[in-house]
C-alpha cells in the first residue's frame, strides 16, 4: 500500500473521530448521547497506528544510512507490525461505515 493511500485512509479516520466527537451530549428523546469514551479509544488506536508507521519508517530510514544497532530483522518486524495494524484499523474503519449505512437505512 503506498504512501498516499495511507495518509488517505488515516485522514478518513481522523475524520471520523472528529464527527464521532463532535456528537458527544447530544440527546435525542431525552436519551443523552455520550461517545467520549469510544472516541478516546478510537483517537489512541488511530495515535498508535500512525506511531508504528512513523517508527517503522525511522527504523527503515536508519538501516538504510547504516546506522549501528539497526538490524535487518528488526526492521522488517517493525514494518510488518505497522502494516498489520494498519490493515486492522481499515478494517475497524470499514465496519464502522457499513454499520453506520445500516442504521441509516433502517426504517423509522
């Protein structure tokens, strides 16, 4: 997945925590609307996504220089890990928009 893909898919998630704060103590019927803490937990995952890109990519960059105590193995763990967890968050992304389209199309 290229580098543009990436910051696309991180930029619509980003948006997403923000709609999804910007809902916080709303209330509809009397019912109070409080999405605080799943937006927390949602700004840390994307917070800790982006951190294993960005340690992937300085790992990479120092291996490249051939900085000492920069090896191979631990580079190509790290940009696995940082792929895998980005994978995962599209993921987590993908299911949320499919809810969300399925609770809009229910009928009221």
């Amino acid at each position: 997945m290229s580098q543009v893909a990436i910051n696309q898919v991180l930029s619509q998630m980003r948006a997403l925590e923000s709609a999804a704060k910007s809902g916080e103590g709303s209330s509809i019927g009397g019912v109070t609307n409080s999405g605080s803490e799943f937006g927390k937990m949602l700004a840390e995952s994307i917070d800790k996504v982006n951190d294993a890109q960005n340690r992937a990519g300085e790992l990479k960059e120092a291996f490249t220089r051939g900085d000492e105590g920069v090896e191979l193995p631990q580079v190509m763990v790290a940009l696995q890990e940082a792929s895998i967890s980005f994978q995962a968050m599209t993921q987590v992304r993908n299911k949320l928009l499919s809810a969300y389209q399925d609770v809009m199309n229910m009928p009221v």
